[in-house]
C-alpha cells in the first residue's frame, strides 16, 4: 500500500510499504476514505516531537470502511463506513470507565511526554504520534490497522458527506472539549488564542453553545479574516498589536473574558529570550500564549488548553493565576465521548466542520500539502488527502 512516511525534520514522503494485518482478535483493517493533517502533525514535520523514527506512517485525523475484522470483534462489521478516534482507548480501564478516555492505561507501550511521571501509567496510545504514544501507524495511508476495534470505531450515516463528519477523529471534539472546559455557555466571552483548525472549531462550538463574544488572536490576516467572517470574532492581529490581552480588558469593561482558549501549543511565537531557551534545550515551549490567556481572563475565569504542550515553560506567571484565582483545564482530548452528540450537531445543521477546507489533494500529494500547511501558503486553512 501507499503511506505517508516520516524521514526526518520537514522530509516526508509517500512510499509503498507493507499492508498491515490484524494481530489482536479485536482488531479491524480500514480501507481509508478521506485523511487530513493536523495542525500537531506540523510540530512533527518540524522535527519537534521526540520519539519519531524514520518510515513511522503519520496521520490521526482519519475514516473510512472495515475491510476486514477479527474474531472478536462485534460492535462494527466488514463494509461499515466509520470515523477512528484519534485516541486509542480500551473502554474498560480504571480511566475509561471514567469517561476519561485519553489517559487509558492499557493501550500506550511507550513512556508520554511527562518529564517527572514517577510510576504512574503513561496516556493512551495515539495514531502516528511517535513512540512516546505507542509508535501506532497512522492514517495517512490506503489501509489502517486499528486497534481496539470494540470500542474507537464510530459509524457514520450514508446521509453525510465524509467531509462532513471526518473531523469527529480530531479537531472538532478538540475545539468542543475546550469550550467546555472554558465553561462557556449563553453569554459567555471568549478569547481563542490561534486561527489554526482548532480554533476554528472552538469559535464554531462557542458559538452552538452560546458564546456572545470571542475574540480571536494570530498573526495570518487571512486565518483572521476567515474567522470574522464565518464565526463573527472580533480579530487581533498579534504582529499588529503587540498586546492582545490589553486590548482585550479594555474591550470587556475592564475585566477580561469568562475563557481563554490556547489554541497554539508549545510553537507559539515566543520573545527572543525563549527562541534562545529553547534551541539550547532549556525550556521545552514558549509561554507567551499561556502568559496571554492569563491576563486576558476575567478573575475567577478559566484558561483551557487544547495546544499540545511539553517540558519546562518559560515565564508562566503562576502567582497572576493564583491571584485572579484562575482555573484551567487541559490535556488531550476524549474522543470516543463527544463523538455522538457531536454528530447530531452535524446532523442536525448546527456545525458544519467541513467548511475551513480549503486544499483537498490526493494521498500521493501528501508531503506537498504538508509544505503548503506548513508555509501557509495559497491561503491554506485544512488539508484534506483521499487515497
């Protein structure tokens, strides 16, 4: 088959590698139908996620039909057309079972991320996310092997298109979970930090959910430009005005926003102080954002964090969150969960995730669409690759 394949800092490449197989009795074979690349498969394009190996497939955000399925499997069955979950869960585990499907404790053979985890269980595992999530083949292919097939595959109606319903993997329950975590509801005043997918799907949730204001922060006038109008933010350009967080206390009666939502993760544009840090490996992310989010919200207010983050933070501020008594919410995001109310929004015309599309290309042009994502060039908003 054809696959997406990392060979290093900002060199991938489609190849033809081996098809997978089934090796656990509850595994199935997806044939895929429609991939996209994720704004986090950029920090590893970039070369910034440890534990990649050369040949690794990429790709989380995925669907198509089971090809084939295992002996054991029961809840989906060859020719169901379904949406993987980028999140590998069991179902079963301590965690699971408190609906908190991202920490599952049985599906990750590598370490996570944390830097001082002493022995508590590593995350679940994720699809092509490096080793440190289990070294999983992703879906950036022709065919997928996936893993705990009783409980990630989500079935889709034939009545909606997969462009529809392909961000359910990912980035739509991202953008939800982190409204939900802000608290936001009728009325609420938001601040998305970053104009990437995410954000674009934490301003379409905010506004189902009620949201009166949201303010977006970047610095791609046309990521901006798209945001205001398709969601009605109120755009700050951050190469522009060189304080969001001001500008936004100022706009909201000098209080700042119920939520803060940092979009960015740890490739936000930092201050030469922290470029520096970080190349000699001494602070593993920038803070600015974080340091943003923090004074844009009201006291009391909550900062949720769906940017993937790692390592020592420059500058974070702690006692101005303590002092203005500020809650957050992070991590990664679980799935399995959100997926079906999150599908009748779609169903029902109250989200259209589909629309940020702006580049559908053929799985064979992957390693250019990764370029085009990456340099934002041609105005680039999402990529979506069909085998």
């Amino acid at each position: 088959m054809k696959a997406l394949t990392y060979q290093g800092s900002n060199d991938v490449r489609v190849e033809t590698v081996a098809d997978p197989s089934l090796v656990a009795p509850d595994d199935i074979i997806l044939r895929v139908t429609a991939t996209a690349i994720c704004g986090s498969d950029l920090h590893i394009y970039r070369g910034k996620i440890p534990g990649m190996e050369d040949g690794d497939i990429l790709g989380h955000e995925f669907m198509g039909i089971v090809e084939e399925a295992g002996a054991e499997v029961t809840r989906v069955k060859v020719g169901d057309r379904v949406v993987i979950p980028f999140v590998i869960a069991c179902g079963q585990c301590f965690h699971c079972m408190l609906d908190e499907f991202a920490a599952c404790e049985t599906t990750n053979t590598g370490n996570g991320a944390a830097m001082n985890p002493k022995s508590i269980k590593p995350p679940a595992a994720l699809f092509g996310y490096s080793h440190l999530y289990g070294g999983v083949p992703g879906g950036q292919a022709e065919l997928v092997r996936v893993p705990k097939a009783n409980f990630g595959p989500f079935a889709v109606p034939d009545v909606l298109s997969d462009e529809q319903v392909l961000f359910l993997s990912d980035i739509l329950p991202t953008g939800y979970q982190a409204v939900v975590n802000g608290g936001v509801e009728q009325g609420s005043t938001v601040a998305i930090f970053g104009a990437g997918p995410v954000g674009y799907m934490a301003a379409a949730c905010a506004r189902m959910l009620g949201a009166e204001t949201i303010f977006m922060v970047d610095h791609n006038p046309y990521r901006l430009d798209f945001a205001k109008a398709t969601y009605g933010v109120i755009p700050i350009n951050f190469d522009e005005d060189d304080d969001p967080a001001a500008t936004i206390i100022e706009a909201t009666a000098g209080r700042g926003v119920d939520a803060s939502i940092e979009a960015v993760g740890f490739e936000a544009k930092g201050s030469t102080t922290e470029t520096i840090l970080t190349t000699l490996k001494l602070e593993g992310s920038s803070g600015k954002a974080l340091r943003q989010c923090i004074a844009a919200t009201r006291r009391g207010g909550t900062v949720s964090v769906p940017g993937v983050y790692a390592g020592f933070i420059h500058g974070f501020l702690f006692g101005d969150a303590f002092d203005k008594g500020l809650t957050f919410k992070m991590g990664q995001t679980h799935v399995q969960g959100l997926m079906p109310e999150l599908l009748e929004a779609i169903g029902e015309g109250r989200l259209a995730p589909e629309v940020i599309i702006s580049h559908r290309m053929k799985l064979d042009d992957a390693a250019k669409g990764y370029e085009i994502f990456n340099n934002r060039e041609d105005e680039c908003r999402k990529v979506v690759l069909t085998p």
